[in-house]
C-alpha cells in the first residue's frame, strides 16, 4: 500500500461534516472555528459559502492548506445580482440598506443549486460523502438536501439558550405580553417561568415574535425547518447557563450541545488575529501598544460587524472616552464602511486629542485576541453573543449597549444573571426603522458615558466583585473547552451522535456514500 492509499483509507474512515454558514460575521466567524474544532476531533470538513465570504477569510484557508488540514473550502455561487441585490452583496453587513434584509433572507435557498451541484462531483481525493450536514438555522433550504444525501441534519445556533428559550416563551405568550406591555406604563413586562426576574419591552416582544406579515412568514419557515432537524448546536458552555440549557433541551426534545465559547480554539496569533477577516490595524503596533498598558486598564469599545452609529452619537461617545481619562482602543467600522458621512474627519481630530491614552482602530479588529490581553479589562459592547461569550471567555467585564434582536436579552444574562456587566441604558427601539432613522440622534450622552465606563473599570467593592465572577467565568470557559470539559464533551458526543447514525443506517442497508 502506498502511503497515499494509506492516507486515503484513513479518510474513508473519518467522518465528513458539511458546514453551511450564515452569510453574516456573527455566524461566519463561529461557524470557521466549529469547522477547525471538528478537525481537531479527527473529522473531515467541507465549509461551503460564497466568494465574498471566502475572500474575507482568505489567511484563514491558506493557513489551513498551509497546515494540511482536512478542511475544504467551497465557493458556492450567488447569484445576487438577479435578484435585485447590488453585486458583491454576499453578507448582511454589506447590504446598502436595512430594508434588504428580508429580501436577502429570502433568497438564501438559491444556494441550494450550487451545493448540490458540487456534491454531484465525483470526490478524487477519496473522500467518503457527508456524514452530516450542519447549517446555520436560517438555511431552511438545507432540509432537502440532507434528506437527499440521506444523512442528519444539525442546526447551529448563534445565540445563547437563554435567548433561544426567552424567544421561544415570548412567541408562546405574545398574546399576553402585548397585553402586558401595552398596559405597562414603562412599556416593559416580566417574563414568566424563568429562575430570574427578566423584563422584556413591547419593542422586542414585536420584534421578536415577528409581528410583521412578511417576517412571520419567513420566521414560520424558519420553524419548520428547525423542527425537523435532528439535533441542535449552540455556542454556549454549560457551566454559564445550566437552568437554561436544561429547560430549552426539554423544550426542543431533540439533542442540544453546548459546543463552545468557540473562540477559545487553540490556533497560533498571526492566524487568529485574522479570524473573521483582515485585520485593519497594524497588529505589532496594536499589542506593543497593549504591553505597554497596566494589567487590566484597558477599556475596549466595540459594536460588532453590523449595527451603527449615527455621527452624532459617535461625538458623543467620543468625548465620554476622552474626559474619562483611561486607555482605551476604540473600534469605528464606520469610519471606513461610508454608512456615516463625516466620521473620518471627526475621528482624524479626535485622535490626535487622545494620542498616547486612546487607541482607533478604522474597521475591522482582532477582537478576540484584543480580549485576550491582560491589558484588557473591561468592554463596551453592543451585545452580539460572540462579543459576550469572547469576553466571558477572557474574564473581562462588560457595558452594555445593545441595538437590536437578540441583543437586550444578551443584556439581560449578563447583567442580571451572570452579574459581570453594568447596563449602559437603552431605551429599546425598532433598529430597522430606515425611514425614521435620525442622524442626529444621541442614545447615551458623554457625561453617561464617562460614568457607566468609570463604573465598569472602578466601582468599588461592587465593582470588584463584578470582575471576579467574570474572572471565574473566564476560567470555567477554558475548562469547557479543554480536552475533557463539558463543551470538548459536547462536541464528541455530536461526533458519536453521527457516528452512530452512520452505523444505523449502514446496518439497514441504506446507502450513505
Ligand atoms: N469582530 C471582530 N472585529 C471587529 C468586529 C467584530 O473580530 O472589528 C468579530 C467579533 O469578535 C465577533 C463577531 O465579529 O466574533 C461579531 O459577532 P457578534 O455576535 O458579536 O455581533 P454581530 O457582528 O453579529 O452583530
């Protein structure tokens, strides 16, 4: 046997994962990380996503085909042009409005030709075919083709179970949490049933229940799709949120693993500074910055890949870092993506004010290894669950300012569950809003700024104490994750999960290659 034959019969052996992301940072991201996860537990991956998306993660492929790593990259075509959406629209933060989302979402199913046609290929390399398939939860299209491919079909979901539960217990009650909430002065109602005391307001009971025809019809397939999957996948850790996972296991009677945080895979720095995409900062400059700062005084400030700031609630958080008198990295994706005209001269200005203390990273940050410093202490976040579970991940306390969707119930967790947050104070309001949008519009004024982040990095004794349990958060994350802890757990049992299945049905005789 020739070593290539032994190195194919050893691939036959393995099993195949099929991985479709979502076409957004927030589930790409996590998505790539599950795809090395599962190569460290000795499977194969096939990764499948369009050309714009494979752009953006380019270092990532080539370290991997540096490496040798059993992963394959598949450009599935999109044809986004034909239907009415502006070339090279490929994720949702690219769309040059927030009125083509649903549209977007829409139209995912048309990468179902592409896939289909690709696993039609005959495999050269001696690849066994997909063992399974594992999409994002909005791919609904991915149903027929692991019924063609005869093979399970897993669900990834980005946010935590506590989310998917409270959404789930709000789309159950939303007749009378509309009752509720519109009889509440304030406009927010208690959600029933839970361990602890969470509010919702009328905005994400609309939201979330998806009042609108067009969304709760997407939404309805969405469902659908979700109940026949086999099992589900969540980016969480058992030990942050055990009530919660055990409750919305019961409610989806069908596995559920905690895989994560995923972001604490093992991977060398000048690969994982790259990880979503390129960083826009040059990295020596960044971390020699970084060593130079006192353990913990850093406060980073950052609002993910998708939701934005008007030019006059930039000034104003600009001036609240200014007068605060600590360093701090601030990210303004705005700058560079032209959403908000006039931020570049603003910042140029600021910068030069704050030289020294303040550092401005124009677009995309290596967020998780910025997290990571030990100079890093506290995070003005905008509530995305990978920014959250990045920062439990590294122990370090957050200020929240969430924008939309999932985003005030990953407030809720932290400050009022987890208790390693303070809140920053937003009124919720329908982010999607495009007519009403109001560049002038400041949500959080400097002077509040100054003291929810002063609060955040001192705080006294409560303060203290919040850092703590966010440190022994920190610590329970690596555990999970290391080989052995719950998460590393979680996703050899998905392994098993699979295995299993692929043996069921090899000993029915139902074709599986
Ligand atoms: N991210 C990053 N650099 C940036 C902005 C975002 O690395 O400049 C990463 C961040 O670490 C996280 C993801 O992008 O992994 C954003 O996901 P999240 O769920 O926090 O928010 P979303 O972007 O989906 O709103």
């Amino acid at each position: 046997m020739s070593s290539e034959d032994v190195e194919c019969s050893s691939k036959t052996k393995r099993l195949h994962f099929l991985l479709i992301p979502f076409m957004e940072q927030g589930h790409m991201i996590p998505m790539v990380d599950l795809a090395r996860l599962l190569v460290a537990h000795d499977a194969l991956v096939t990764f499948a996503t369009t050309p714009v998306n494979l752009n953006r993660i380019r270092p990532i492929i080539d370290q991997a085909t540096a490496s040798s790593l059993p992963i394959r990259f598949v450009e599935l075509r999109f044809p986004v042009v034909d239907v009415g959406l502006p070339e090279g629209c490929e994720s949702l933060d690219l769309l040059p409005s927030l009125d083509l989302i649903l549209h977007f979402l829409n139209v995912l199913s048309l990468l179902r030709d592409p896939l289909e046609a690709y696993l039609r290929i005959p495999d050269k390399a001696g690849w066994p075919k997909p063992a399974c398939l594992i999409s994002d939860n909005t791919h609904y299209w991915t149903v027929d083709v692991a019924r063609s491919l005869n093979i399970p079909r897993l669900i990834f979901h980005g946010p935590s179970c506590f989310f998917l539960l409270c959404e789930l217990l709000i789309n159950r009650h939303r007749a009378e949490l509309e009752v509720a909430v519109a009889a509440a002065s304030d406009g927010f109602t208690m959600l029933q049933g839970l361990p602890h005391p969470i509010r919702v307001s009328k905005h994400e009971v609309m939201m979330l229940s998806s009042s609108d025809p067009d969304i709760s019809k997407y939404m309805g397939t969405i469902r659908v799709a979700e109940e026949s999957a086999d099992g589900v996948l969540v980016n969480s850790f058992m030990e942050l949120e055990p009530w919660y996972f055990e409750r919305y296991r019961e409610e989806k009677s069908k596995p559920v693993w905690l895989v994560g945080p995923l972001s604490l895979y093992k991977e060398e720095l000048d690969v994982k500074v790259a990880r979503g995409r390129a960083s826009s900062v040059d990295n020596k400059i960044l971390f020699q910055w970084l060593d130079r700062q006192e353990v913990g005084s850093v406060v980073l400030v950052s609002f993910g890949s998708f939701v934005h700031n008007t030019m006059a609630q930039l000034i104003e958080l600009g001036h609240g870092l200014e007068t605060l008198g600590r360093p701090f990295i601030w990210v303004v994706k705005e700058v560079v993506d032209k959403k908000v005209p006039g931020a570049d001269e603003w910042i140029t200005e600021f910068e030069k004010r704050v030289e020294g203390r303040g550092m401005i990273i124009r677009g995309w940050a290596p967020q998780a290894v910025i997290l990571e410093h030990v100079a890093v202490g506290g995070f003005v976040t905008h509530c995305g669950w990978n920014s959250i579970l990045e920062a439990l991940a590294t122990g370090v306390v957050m200020a929240t300012w969430p924008y939309l969707y999932d985003q005030f119930l990953n407030e809720r967790l932290v400050v009022d569950v987890l208790k390693s947050g303070v809140a920053v104070g937003i009124e919720p309001t329908y982010y999607f809003d495009v007519e009403n949008r109001n560049e002038a519009e400041v949500k959080v004024r400097r002077e509040e700024v100054e003291r929810v982040v002063e609060n955040l990095m001192g705080g006294g004794e409560a303060g203290e104490e919040r850092r703590q349990r966010a440190r022994e958060l920190g610590k329970q994350a690596r555990t999970a994750m290391e080989e052995g802890g719950s998460s590393w757990k979680g996703l050899q049992d998905v392994i098993n999960y699979v295995s299993k299945r692929q043996r069921k049905y090899q000993e029915a005789n139902i074709s599986f290659e």
